[in-house]
C-alpha cells in the first residue's frame, strides 16, 4: 500500500523521527567510566514526567505490564491482601497478576465504562479494621473502556479511611500524555511502559516509587531476581544497571525525555486534551456514543466507541485495516466486538488525527453504520481551529 | 510542533520510510568489481517507469532541472532555433534555461491554467518549411498550474507538420506519477528529478533519450563537460559513472524502481488519478475553483486552487504552515498570491490527502474564505470510498 | 573522536547496518490480522539457530538473564534443590539468581579459568540417590573468563548418573556464535539474549524450551506472572504475544535471523573459531596468558587475557578506551584488576579484530606490558591469511 | 561477509553515523518561511573549512568535478587561454574539462608523483607578456598519486610574474582534510565534493569564490545555465536555491560543518597529518615507496604505493576485496597496475587504519610481495601511540 499507515491503536504510537534517529546508533560498553553520565541524564528526568520530587524511577527492560509484577514483588510480602476495583480489561490483568503472584485480592466490581469509584474503596478500607490490605491497585486511565480515574480522590478516600495500604497506579496510558501529579495525589508506585505516552517501541517498563514504597523493599520477603530494586538501586547509584541495558530504547528515552519536557507535560497534557474534544465531538456528529459512560471521565488519551446493535465492531477494524490502512484499537472481553478504539496519545496531532478520523468514517459507512461522509471530522476541526 | 509535519507541495514528496532506509548505508567503491550489477539494476529497470523499450536513460546527480540543459547541450547546437508553449511558470523556465544556454526560442504564448495547444504548435512548425527549429520544448504537467498536457496530441500535430524536430519533454512532476508513454508518444529526450514520482529527495535528474536524440549526441558541437552523455555512455557500459556517482540516493532509486515497479506503472498512475478525483471534489465543494481551466486538463498530481478575490493565498499558505503544520505551493510569478497549490503525487493515500484537506479548510477558514468545515473533506470521501 | 569506535566487549555486540535499518521502522498493531505471520517468521526460525526441532522457543521483552528465571519459576516448584558448578561471575550470578528465587543451591566450586567438571557433577548427582535435584545449571561459555564448558560432556554424565534433573544452559554468550546442539546434548532449557550472537542491542531474552520441560510448565507452582509460559504459549499459538511486543528489537531479531541462517550456523561458528585462533596467537606472541587454564577451554567467543603481575588491568581498558578509542571487558569479581577481555563474536570479521589488537598493543604499552608493537596483529594475521 | 567493510579508497569516505542520522529525515518545504535559517546556517559556516572571510561559497546538486565547470563558466569567457600543470589523472581531467567547454589550455607536464611546479609556473606567464592567460588551474592534492602541491608557492610565483590571471584551485580531496589557506594563498575559485573531508555521500559540490572571481560573474558571456551563479546568488541571498536543493545531503552538510568547526580545522589537518605518517611508516617498513617521488609532497589524505616490477597492483586490490572486504584505490591512467592506493582520509581513526594496513598485508603477501605480516602495522602504530 502506497502512503502513510495510521496506527490509531492506544499503543504503540506513532515513534516520531526524531525518536527512531535517537535510537539509530551503535552501541557502547555499559560499564564504562563514560556511562553513568547517560545513565543519570535519564534517572534524574524522569521523575518529572509524572511531577514526582521525592522517591526514585527505575527503568527495566520489559513491557509495562512487567511494572506491576515489578511494584508488587518489591513492597508486598507473599500472600498479602490488596484491593482492587475491576472495571475494564486492564483492571482485570492488574488483579490477575496479582493473584498469579500468589497475593489475594478483595476485588470491587464497577460497570466497564464507570471509572473506579472512590466512595466503594473508602468504604472498603474503612471495613478493614485491622489493616490487612497492604495495596490498592488502581488503574489510572483504563485503556479498554476509554476512562479516566479520578487518583486524587482515591487518596483523599484512603485518607480519610486512615488506611495505610500504599497506593498502586498503573499509568500505562496515561503517564506522559495526561496529567499526573505523583506527588500532589499521594501515589506509592506508578507504573508505564515505553509505547505510549514515550512515544517510543515497547520494551521500557518504568516504575516511579515513593519513599514509603522504597523503604519496604529491602525488608520484603517476596523471593524475586529480575525485578529485585535492591539490585537496581546498588547499580543505578553508581550509574548503571544490573544487567545490560537496552541499550536503543534507552537512547531513544533521553531523548524522549528532552522533547516532552521541553513541551512541557503541562503543554503536553493539554495537547492531548484538546485533541481528544475534536475526537469526542466526531462521535457525537456521528450519532454514536462512548463506552465512557459520563462526559467527566472520558479519556485524553484514547475514545472507545459503542458500535449500533447488529454491527460487528471487528468488522470495522477490519475494513478500516484492510481498505484504508489504519489500524483501530479493538474492544476486550466483555465489550469484544461492541466497541473499537481510536487512539490519540502520543506524537499526535490534529490532521493526523482528522485523516484518522475519515477513515473511520469510511470504514463506519462500510460496515453498514449509517453516518455522513465529513460530519466528523467537520466537527473536530471546530474543535481544532486554532483562532489567533 | 508535536505530530507528523504535512508535506504536501509539489515536490519534495514525502520520503516513505522504505526509502529512506535503503539511503541509510555505507558507501563504497564505486570503481570496484562488484559495482556494476548494481549500476544495471538501475539503468535497466529505469526506462521501464516510462515505457520507454529502445534508446538509452541516464541519471545524474543533479536536479531534473538540470535535465534540461543536458537534453539541449548534447542534442542542439549552438544557437538553434527550438520552439516552446508557454502556459506557466515551468514552461517559462524551461525556455528561460534554453536562452541563456544561447538557443533561440520561439515562444507561443497560451494562457496560464490552459496546456499547451498542438493546433498552435502544428502551425508553428509548418510555417518552418526549412527546418530551423530543431526542437519542441514541453512540459507535459505544468506544476505552476496544475495542467497535464496531451503529450501524444503534440506529437501527432508534429508528424502532421512533416517536421524533423526532436520532441523534448519535461516530465518531473509527472514520471512516475502519471501515466507516461517515452515510446508511444515519440518522445525524444524525456527528463525528472527524483523529489516527485520517484519518493526520494532531490539531487539526481534523469534523462531518457530516443535513438533519434542519441544519434545526435557525437555530433553536437555545443560545448559540454559535466553533462556530456558521451562520458556517461562509455562508461554506463561498463556499469560505471564517470565521476563519483551519488551513491546513497542510487540506494534510494534502486529501491524507488522496486517500489515502482511493484506496483505497476498502471497502478501508480490509477492510484494518482483517483486521489485527485477527491481533491477535486473537495474544491469544488468549497465552492471555489480550480487554475486548470478545463476537467480534462486538470492535473492527478496536483491541484493548483484559486482563492476567492480580496484574499491572499500567501495567507492561506502562511496559516497553514505555522497553524496547522501543513506545507502548501504557493503561487508563482503570474498567479502570486491569487493560488495555493496541494501536491498529491508520490507516496501518498487517501487518509493523509484527508488530513492535508482537512489543514486546508481550517486554514481557509481562518483566512475569510467561507468554507464550511467537512465539507471538501466529506465529499472527497465520497470518492475515496472503497466499495466492496 | 573521529573514526569509528572498537566495541570489543563480549556484548552488547557491534549492530550491523542491515539490523539498525531493520529496526528503524515504524511501529504496528501487535492485534492486527497481520500480525501473527511475523510472529511465526521468528518462532519457526529461532530453534534452528540452536538445531531444536523438538520443544519451543520464546522470545521475551527482558534480558538475557531475566531467562535464568524465566526458566526456573516455569519448570522448577518453590524451595527445590538445584545444583550448579561454579567457575566464574556467571556461573556466580546464575546461582544467586537462583537463590534470590528461593531455590537451595548446591554448589559445586571449580577453579576460575576451569570449566564445569562433568565428573564432578556426576559424583554430586550419584550421590542424590532420592532424585532430589531438580535441575543442574551450567553456563556454557563463562564470558568472566573466557571458558567453553562441553556440555556433551555433562549430559553425558548426568546420564551415566540416570539422574531425571533438568538441564539448565546459559548460552548467553554461546549461541549464535558458538556451535549449540539443543537437541543432541539434551539440553531442557537454553537461554540467551539479543546483544551477543543475535548482533541486535539488548532488550530480548530468548528462551529454548525441550518437551520434558515445557511437560513441567503447567504444573508447576511458582508464583510468577510476566514469565509464566502459560500466557505466552497460548498467545504464541495464536501468533501473539502476551503484552505489547518490544517491536523495533523483533523486527531486528527476524532480520538476525535471516543473516544467521543465511550464512548458516556451521559457518557462524567456523568463523568465530577462526577468528578466536588469531587472537590466541596474539596473546602468545606479546608473551602473555589466557585466563582459560588449558586450550581445548578457550572460548572462541572471547579470550581474557592474564596481565603481568604489578599492572593493574583497569588500567589498560582505561588508556585503551580513552586514548585509542576501544572498549575491552573487564575482569570481573575474582579477578577483577587481573585480566581484561576480547570480545570477538558477532558482527567480527579480520580486519577489525586487527585494528581491536593494534588499540591492545598501544594500550598495553602505555600500561607498561614490555610488548613489541605489531606482534600480536602479525601473529594474528598469520592465522586468518586466507590461502587461496 | 560478516563484519563491517573497510572503505580505504581516497572518496567516497566512510560516513560517521551521525552524519546518516542527519540525513535521514524527512523532507521540508524549501520555499517555507523557515527554510532561510537553514539555509543560512550552511552557507555562514561553509567559508570557514577553508578559511575563507571574503568572497562567498556556493553549493550546487551536482558531484565535486562539476565544479570546475561552474567555477570556469562564470568567470572565464569562452574561448580565453588558462595555464595547468599535469602531474596526476585529476590534474588531467580538469585540462579536459576546460578543454570540453571549449577553452585552450597550455599544459605544463610535469611527472607523475611530483608536484606542480611553481617556477615553471611563473616562467609560463612572464612569457604571457599581454596576459592571454586567464586563469591558473591547480589540483591541490592530486588523488592519483597522493601529492600535494604548495598552494601558496604557485600564488607566490603569479604574484611574481604579475600576472592578472584567476588561481582555481581543486581541492576535492583536500578541502575539509588538509590545511586550506583560501584568503591567504590567495585562492580565487576552490572547490569540492561532499564525499571526502565532508564524510558524506557524493552529491553536493561546493564552490568557494574571491570577490575577484565573483566580480567577473556578471559579465562572463560564457553560456550557462545550470551553474549560473547570478541565479544561484540572487536566491541565496533570500536564503533560498534556484532549484529544488538536495536537502538529504544538505542536512547531512549542516552537520558536518558542526563536527569539523568543532573539532577545529587545524586540528582536523592536524589528525590527517598524524595518520598519515603511520602509513608512510608501514610503506617504508614493508620495503615498498610511494608514487609521491619526495617526502615533503606526500599527500597526507591518502598514499599511494607503488608494486614491485612483476606484481599487478590491479592484483592486490582485488584480493584485498574479496578476501579480506577492503577497498583500496586503483592506480589510473598512467600508473594503472603499478599503483594502489590506500586513502586515509575523512572519519578515520588510527584503529580502523591499522585493520586496513592489516588487510594490505595479508593481500600484499597474498599476492606474490614478501613483507613481514605485522612489520607495517607495527611500525604505523609507533607512530600513532600517544604517550601522556
């Protein structure tokens, strides 16, 4: 096929130019004198990404979702009890892998396109008198339903409950394309991956820990090697890592670290932001709603759509793949073939995002979904016009 | 600026990360043993863009610009008399070039927005009953105005005058974008760049010469050094160049012909013409037309779009690029300021010509044009749309 | 510096071009229709590189030795009994892995510069007569100390033993450039990364898995999560991965994997073989001695080199590094200070491992080791002379 | 062939990674109102390889041996007489060149392996009593023998004789290598390709011009086109080219010009100089002599050396490639088969020389020379040993 494929999936992104030439390079002796200076350049930027002050980032070679393993085996003794709203498939993995790792987990059970609700974990802290639960794991933007949790108010819930569980945060679609304020919301360890808001190939996995979380790792009994931070703060301290780097991912990290923190994560918060009302809005003039099920909670960085009865959302991802070259984000497990995703995170912007959008357009009309050619994207370029 | 920047001039076109890649290689000897399979992978799959079987295609490291004069220069000799149409910036200076290299030219002058006319050309010709005119100077698309010329009507209306004159033609932003037949359409000297059809950045210019022309090459006594055919002849057969060819856009070319050919000519030219319908059906929906003044003429590699009177097209550019970081051709010389033009050659398909409509309309908008958002893009998906 | 760094560390590995352009591409949906065809394209391929043809093989987004675990939490139940050789800081590092993960370890200590004694193992599993070991770990090639273990030689003996221990063998820095028989030397688990024979940077744990023990997988009761092969095998089969794929490091392990098999795996190792002799004969002809206590253990992978006693061999990696642009491995824990190394696998051919041996002539010189310039690299040559 | 290729011919030289980085970006727009700043940014700092202040610097899409047309077709009617020494197969090509574009060219034969000769020089135009003689063509360094002539002892000797007459000099394999004095000796047209000192692909000349040299522009009759620099003038003063710029290799341009003004040229002639007695110092140690006939005119960007009787050098060469993936120059011309050369020019260190002396070796022994492998590399290693 002639022309630019659209990955318009919630990750990977779209790696831009710049990013690819970064990684573009030989590589070098990790245990050289040279390499710490490089090492620290991305240690000591990181944390800004998520507004973190206090407590140390840590970057492994492996996916994201190796992070929650990561922040679990690191802070919570075997068998332990964790808390856990499920409502999306994202959700449900972080509570699977706990359990794979041999902990128990109260699950609180929210509809999928309700975010998690604040007043249930509250409730659920406050009944467990003698503090049993030592985690609540959250996933801050549940990249299956296209929602957006409120961390805040989670914290101010363990607050008010006296809980001291720490608080657990998967920011995989979330951290470097929305807001995320480690400090100010009181998070414990925060997780992500490369592919999202990094803009990067998978195979980072970052975890953000907070002085509470870092000061139970070295007492913690869960027998763990790969992802043991004793090794990785012995080695990090002095500028390097206990077991080779990736090296190319790495490379590509600083420098995703200087463009997003030149843009600033304000700026880039409130790109994502943007982008995402012209996407909502074409969803609107489509006549179509979102799994989000309130306004309040849609996700910044990517919009499930509820396809009308009788229409088979994989054959609009399909169509759209096969006749006009972009690829959708597919719905999971319950909502498997009610819903496609359109990404929007990453190094995005709105044209990108309105070709993206007539292809779904086409591909909506295509599959028998009854919209007009050009009313979405006429929609989100209202949203887009930039009036000087 | 965060996202894919908009590339939708004329030429440069986008270079496709395949291409890209292929330039991304070592260097090498040039003079050594292995080099000349790879000198014929060039030279015998060149001609076939143009369906050119008999006479000879060169490449240099040049712009196509300099193609012209490596047509004159070892075909003409000094002082000849040739003679061109005028219908835009690039017949202007195609004639320009042949001047200062000293020819006479006689120039039929047409309007801009129309091609060039065989009756005015076949008149010319018979009225030269001695054969002073050694040449016909065409560009088959004129990329100031977006007007594709009917190259085999030029040629017939020359066999009609009896006249010996060699048939040269400029094809660089139309080889390897739209249909063109070297052999059928008795096309003498043919010349490109490599920044159009041909997906790679400029700095090679390519020549295709008929036997008729190549017969004429050792005999011209027009003053030649670096664009001397006679150098690159004897040495093209023994696979080499004479002087350090340009080896990392021959990667490129290589790797461009692959592509090409992959595709089939036939292909790549439907391909054009078909996102060209959208484009055109965007215009029109704008309710604004076109610098071409007749459909039939109306170029697949571009479109050259006149603003309503009271604008400046520079304006609509201007907003464009810093806005909405879309690259649009400006106006040249006689239509300065009153046209913006959309290159849609090269690698390019439906989505990203949707995107690029969609940074026009917000930047016509933005302008005072009153265009209603969705509207241009909306009814090019209406030709774009596949229908099973 | 100008000129091109000599990476001679025994991984990460000089990337060749054709793998850095095989990485530098944009990113896909790892859900897509198309997906799975990639998937297979390596997992079919990668067994061949270790002539496995029964079993299978995993690819991993981690490190070589997150494999240690990978393999042992899948095969090996809590707290069983494992036992291990001793012979160097990877030998060292496998068993603290093992310890780490909550396994007893008995350890049978060898000599540094020896390599696993086979009739020692034998004793130890002789002595087991309640089959209470659960699997025997051997490095295959000690990158401290340039040791080839025969692993033949082990099997053999475990058979001799008819003990029903797995066997567990770090190929890290054996396979793909050593000669590896997964099948003929009964090997249950072999584990590498991408930064050494594959030429690719770090970022890949492979995994090569005999039907006995992927027989163990699904009853075995080691909590784990991001290793488990049950999530892995059933997306592998579907011809997907479990989380998103490390993409850009795949689409350069599917590109390795061509250039490996191209060139075929005999060939590989014949060159590196070659290549180990010339460098053996350097050391020689400057006088010095190879950490391997005897010949026939001489890694073709790396050679590390004994320095005199009074020269500290940090010094000599120093001045090579700084002065003559070359990066040399270290000694490491036991004989840290004492020995430097010459990593010669991967991407290698004569000519750079002439220029690697010139920077070691210089910068054994400056450290004070009375060499004779340009003894090494003759002696070298003598070797890799290639008599027609 | 494993491993990476050694690239030792006098250009194209090896291109440093960063310098492919840089070219692998995607294209712009070059009429943009951001396109001056690079432009700009290019033509401000490309004086300063050659210590130019006055006068002004041109780059053109064309090869390094384009120039010497442009820079004669701008400044020299046509017909007018010039004066040239041949001492070398470049020194003859640039005669045939102005000879091609139709000017008379007195030759001054000089041997193959000396230098220009200045008082031969001088005795040509003190005989030149009414100054016929426009312009003086000087090949700095002569590529096929690997001499270098004194740039300022031939402007000493026009000075002298009084002589009104232009110096054009070629430094195609000087320029950006070898200390060049543009405004201190006096320079009047130097040029260059981009593929030596530059470290780049083939594919820009450049052409640096003495306000002397650009007074005579305007008025030179001489047709042209392509390389008029009116055209080229009046665009570069806007910031712009007269037609689409080759941008690949201009970005790649931009960059070099940072790499070598930050290395300094002093210290870039300084490193050509220090590698360079290294391989004067293996010649010597393998018994054989260099073309260059006297010490103080060997070349210090590349050497050429001569076989003894009875051994085709066209030999060596060729088991040097396919046996051992090195490139050296062949001899040309006159010294065909008795002569090759190895170029030490570019980015180049004395490690990668010393892998190419190494492979010279074993060819050298290969093919019938007795030398002692090891002998020249440890003597070229003698001289490039830093002592602190």
């Amino acid at each position: 096929m002639a022309g630019r494929h659209f990955l318009q999936i919630p990750g990977p992104t779209p790696v831009p130019d710049r990013l690819q030439r970064a990684m573009h390079r030989q590589m070098e002796d990790h245990r050289s004198s040279a390499f710490p200076a490089f090492t620290r350049s991305i240690l000591s930027r990181l944390p800004q990404v998520v507004h973190q002050t206090k407590g140390e980032a840590f970057v492994f070679p492996a996916t994201g979702s190796a992070m929650w393993e990561a922040a679990l085996v690191n802070t919570v003794n075997p068998g332990a009890r964790l808390l856990a709203p499920r409502f999306g498939q994202f959700s449900h993995l972080f509570i699977q892998t706990a359990r794979n790792l041999g902990y128990q987990v109260d699950v609180l059970e929210e509809p999928w396109g309700e975010a998690a609700n604040a007043a249930h974990i509250e409730a659920a802290l406050m009944a467990d008198t003698t503090h049993q639960i030592q985690g609540v794991l959250l996933v801050h933007n549940e990249t299956a339903t296209g929602v957006t949790c409120n961390v805040a108010d989670v914290r101010a819930a363990m607050d008010r409950a006296g809980h001291p569980a720490l608080l657990f945060v998967d920011g995989v679609s979330s951290i470097a394309s929305l807001d995320f304020q480690f400090d100010a919301w009181g998070v414990d360890c925060a997780i992500t991956g490369s592919q999202k808001g990094f803009m990067l190939p998978a195979g980072l996995g970052m975890l953000f820990a907070s002085e509470k979380a870092l000061a139970r790792v070295d007492s913690c009994t869960t027998p763990r090697a790969y992802f043991d931070l004793r090794a990785m703060r012995t080695n990090n301290a002095q500028g390097y890592f206990p077991s080779t780097p990736a090296l190319s991912l790495l490379y590509g990290l600083d420098e995703a670290l200087t463009m997003l923190l030149d843009e600033g994560m304000d700026n880039v918060a409130a790109r994502h932001k943007r982008l995402a009302r012209g996407v909502r809005a074409a969803v609107k003039a489509w006549g179509l709603r979102e799994c989000a099920k309130r306004p309040e909670i849609a996700s910044d960085s990517l919009t499930a759509i509820v396809v009308p009865e009788g229409i088979d959302a994989r054959t609009v991802i399909e169509i759209a793949f096969t006749r006009y070259d972009i690829a959708l984000g597919s719905g999971l497990s319950e909502v498997a073939g009610k819903v496609f995703r359109i990404g929007h995170l990453g190094d995005m912007n709105a044209l990108t995002l309105a070709g993206a959008l007539a292809g779904v357009e086409m591909a909506l009309l295509d599959a028998g979904v009854p919209i007009t050619l050009g009313s979405g994207v006429g929609a989100a370029l209202a949203e887009w016009r930039v009036q000087a």
